[in-house]
C-alpha cells in the first residue's frame, strides 16, 4: 500500500515538472492526466499479459479497466488537441496516429479477448506492446508540441 501511494505521489511530482508557464501547450492538467492514463492502462495491461503468462483465465475486469481508460485517453488527447491547438506545433494526423496505435487498436484486441488462452495470451501481450508504443508516440508528441522536431512537420 505505501508503495502504491509513494508511486502515484511520483508520477504527481513528475507531471508537475511538464507544467511549465513558458510552455502554454504544457502548461494546463493535460500533463498529469496524460501520466496517469499511461499508468492505469499499462500497469493492468501488463497484469493481464503476466496472469496469463502464469496460466491463468482473462481477469475481464482487467480488461474492462484497460477499456475504460483507453476510452477516457481518446476522449482526452481529442480535447487536448482542441484545447491547446493554438499552442501546438504539430499536425493533428500525428495526434490521430497515436490514437489509434495507442488506444484504438489495443481497443479492438481487448474485445478479442475471450477467445483460447494461448490465443488471449497473444492479443494480451500485443494490446500491452500498443499501449506501451502509443505512449512513447505520445511523450514524443508532446515534446514535439512546443519543440520544432523535423519528423513531426
């Protein structure tokens, strides 16, 4: 339990350094939201891939979990790229892209998930690798939102 608390004052603390005023795209929520939705989708997901891993059933409520916030991260990296779309210095195809990859396919291997454990085994394991490259897309993204990088222009 105090290793759980100290973990989510970590990830307050980290997201707190993003939020900087001379950043206005940073400067806002959307930062400690984005920390904690990689947080809880990730962290179940790898529960889920690891419980299966040891031969074990899908824990759906696992599965609804990841669901539920894969669900709020689109709803909010939508109103993120609406929000500060003034302040952002990338095209939005980039924002869809990570969408999909990161939420939108993880999505629709979830619903396949009541299928043969090897076979959910695999999708598991998948879901978990999208989730984890949608957020490395993510945390490029938004360095790239106020910082001029090539690839994103």
């Amino acid at each position: 339990m105090l290793g759980s608390v100290a973990g989510l004052l970590s990830i307050l603390s980290t997201s707190l350094v993003y939020t900087l005023p001379s950043r206005p795209a940073w400067d806002s929520p959307f930062p400690l939201l984005f920390f904690l939705l990689t947080t809880f989708a990730a962290g179940p997901a790898l529960l889920q891939f690891l419980l299966l891993q040891k031969k074990q059933t899908v824990q759906f409520p696992l599965v609804r979990i990841i669901s539920l916030v894969l669900i709020a991260g689109i709803v909010i990296s939508i109103a993120y790229a609406v929000v500060q779309a003034e302040h952002l210095m990338l095209p939005a195809g980039w924002l869809v892209l990570r969408i999909a990859v990161g939420a939108l396919l993880p999505l629709f291997l979830l619903k396949k998930m009541s299928v043969p454990r090897a076979a959910a085994h695999r999708l598991s394991l998948w879901a978990f690798l999208l989730i984890a490259l949608g957020e490395l897309l993510g945390h490029q993204l938004f360095y790239a939102s106020v910082l001029p990088f090539p690839l994103f222009h």
